[in-house]
C-alpha cells in the first residue's frame, strides 16, 4: 500500500496472543501503543480493545441518551 512503514504479519498468532488479543483460536480486534527508548528497548506503554461500548465508536455514546433499551439494541457476542 506504499505506507512508510515497516509491517509483519502474525499468521501463528504468537504476538497476538502476548498481546491479550487471543481467545482460543478467536482474534479479538485492539490495539496497543509502544515507544522506543534511547538503549533500544521497546515497552508497551497502554492497550485497550475495541467491542460494544468502547469509546472508539462515537455513536455508543449517543444511544445513552435513549430510553432503557440500550441492552436490546446491537449485535449479541458470545465469548
């Protein structure tokens, strides 16, 4: 895609599941965020998961302002 970064692929799933994105052989979608320090050494510095209710998603934030059925409306997950 001409991005001016590096990119890898995680096909045996081995990063992703150091990650917490791994449930038995489900992907959860997330992301984390790295830095780099001055000796080289990578840390994570925060992660979070993207599902129903994040923050990610601006509408899930204006259905709070809708009567009680929030808990009926969306896609049902079963983990």
């Amino acid at each position: 895609r001409g991005w001016p970064f590096k990119m890898i692929s995680d096909a045996d799933k081995v990063f992703t599941g150091a990650m917490g994105y791994c449930h038995g052989n489900d992907v959860m979608p997330g992301f984390s965020a790295f830095t780099k320090d001055a000796d080289g050494q990578i840390r994570r510095t925060g992660t979070s998961s993207f599902g129903p209710g994040d923050s990610f998603c601006s509408p899930f934030h204006l259905f709070s302002f809708l009567p009680k059925q929030e808990e009926e409306w969306g896609p049902k997950y079963s983990y």
